[in-house]
C-alpha cells in the first residue's frame, strides 16, 4: 500500500531555500487537485531567467477594435497640409502601459489620373509612422498613385506602435494629395450609378498585445 503524506506547507530544511524534487520522480494527480495562487484569469507563469516564476500575459491578444467606413468622403487638400478622413479613427485605452497596439488598415481610394495619394497615421498628436525627412519631399505613412480614374487604389498597411499608455488612445488616419484634384474614400474618381461601378468599404483596426 502507497504511503500517504498529509500537510499544510511544504518548507525547506533548515538553511535551505528550496524544495526540490527529485529527479525523475513525479507529483501525479488530476489538474484539478492543483492550485497556484496569485494570477489573475488568463495569465501564466513566465520564468524571468533566474527560475524565477512571475504571473504574465505576455504574448496575448487583449482586445481588438475596428473602424468601418462604408459610405464616401472626399478632400481637395494638396501634401503638406494634411487633414482627416472622416469617420476612420478609433480610441484605445491599454489595460497597461507596456502594451504594444498592432495598427492595421485598408483603404479604398481614388483620384484623377497619376495623382499621388497620401496618407498619414496619427496617435493623438503624435506621427509615430513616418518616412525620414528627405529635403521638401512629403513625410507620408503610405502612399499610391492612381493610373485609372473609373476604378481604386485599394491601399493597405500595418504597424506595431508601443504608446506607453494606460488612459485612452485615439488613433487616426489623415490624406492629401500630391497635385491638384480630388481624392474619394471608397468611390471612384468617375463615377455613375451602373453595374460597371462599386461601392466598397474601408477598414481601421487596432489589436493591443500584452508586452
């Protein structure tokens, strides 16, 4: 018959720090006989490469919101003096400050002939994905150029932005163009109300990953 030990706490022997055991030997039992206490829902145990164990939840996808624009919108507005697009921002707020945001978004865009199409992301006040400063070239996050009037630029990007914050977060997208036209969200620059013409959607999405 197995011998059965029955405690309270298991503590090291005298002047020792640890318990061990031995190796090749086992602690067998159902999961449900276990009990680590001092997580929270979701978390696990991340060894900090000393074998100390500490609650985390890194790696994990904590929560994801998206921005959807079906309907049009429109700017005349030339590089250089960028400005919204209405209706593609959406607001964030970290359950940490360690938390990276995963931004991602694809635009259905169109303007005349050969006229470069620009689009910045911004955080707040801040442009966190920008091309370097290179003479009077424009800073821009992404950027197309349009060769069919009657049909779209369908214009896609992400990035993994760190915000360092824990309170709400707005983030948003702003375009211009490279030459004088105008630029259309999720129409064609030539447009009529046949089955040779679309209407599609635009899309802005964040996802905060635990660090």
């Amino acid at each position: 018959m197995a011998s059965k030990l029955l405690v309270d706490e298991l503590a090291p022997y005298a002047h020792a720090t640890d318990v061990t055991i031995t190796t090749g030997k086992n602690i067998s039992g159902a999961n449900t006989q276990y009990k680590i206490t001092g997580g929270t829902s979701g978390q696990v145990l991340k060894n900090d490469g000393s074998d100390g164990l500490t609650w985390n939840t890194g790696g994990k996808v904590i929560q994801v919101l998206q921005t959807i624009k079906t309907d049009t919108t429109s700017t005349t507005v030339i590089a250089g003096a960028f400005e919204d697009i209405s209706g593609m921002n959406v607001v964030i707020t970290p359950a940490a400050p360690t938390s990276k945001v995963l931004v991602f978004w694809t635009l259905c865009l169109s303007a005349g002939n050969n006229v470069r199409m620009n689009l910045r992301l911004v955080r707040d006040l801040a442009y966190p994905f920008l091309g370097d400063a290179y003479g009077s070239r424009v800073r821009t996050s992404t950027s197309s150029l349009t060769a069919d009037q009657t049909g779209y630029s369908s214009t896609s990007a992400q990035f993994l932005d760190s915000p360092n914050s824990a309170v709400a977060v707005t983030y948003k997208l702003q375009w211009a163009m490279g030459a004088a036209s105008t630029m259309w969200l999720n129409r064609g620059f030539t447009d009529s109300d046949t089955t040779a013409y679309q209407t599609p959607a635009s899309t802005l999405t964040v996802m905060e990953i635990a660090a």
